[in-house]
C-alpha cells in the first residue's frame, strides 16, 4: 500500500526532482508533490512524498530523516491526515 511521507525544512531552491533523486535511494517514489504559495508561487518549504510501499516509507524514513539536502537538514515522518478546515466568509470577516 502507498504511503505518504511528510518533508520538512526543505530549502526554497529545492526542486522536486531533487527530492525524488534523493527519495529513490529509499525505494520506489510514486510522486512528489513540492508546496507552493497559492498567491506568490514560492515553495513553502516542505513536500509530501508518496512511497510505493509502507517499507518503502519507513526505510526512507529511517535512510533520510535529518539528512542534509541543499544545506538543510530535512525531517521525514509520515504525513498526518488533512484535517478539514473551517471556510472561511467571501467579505474576510471572522465568523
């Protein structure tokens, strides 16, 4: 089964194909989904890493967590389940 890995502490000149490259020494990256502004389009700094296999998952866990990539010590764990988030009111106002 697919599981996702949360990547933290990336750097913002990190490329998705930078994780992958990195990820693929764990085992089988299914994709990397790299977190953008939605307004600036600038990387957020984390990305989420879907590995083919929850061994997959774990190895690169286990392989990869405060590993130095682009300078920066990145932390993996598995990525919690989105939480819903209240919608917030066309006019900005608080409810």
């Amino acid at each position: 089964m697919e599981t996702k890995l949360y990547v933290g502490n990336l750097s913002y000149d990190t490329t998705e194909e930078g994780v992958r490259t990195l990820f693929t020494k764990a085992g089988t990256v299914v994709s990397v989904d790299i977190i953008k502004d939605r307004d600036t389009g600038r990387m957020k700094g984390f990305a989420f890493v879907t590995m083919n296999s929850d061994e997959d998952a774990q190895n690169a866990i286990k392989m990869l967590n405060e590993k130095m990539l682009d300078d920066r010590a990145i932390k993996v764990n598995v990525a919690k389940p989105r939480e819903e988030q209240p919608r917030r009111s066309s006019y900005g106002g608080r409810r």
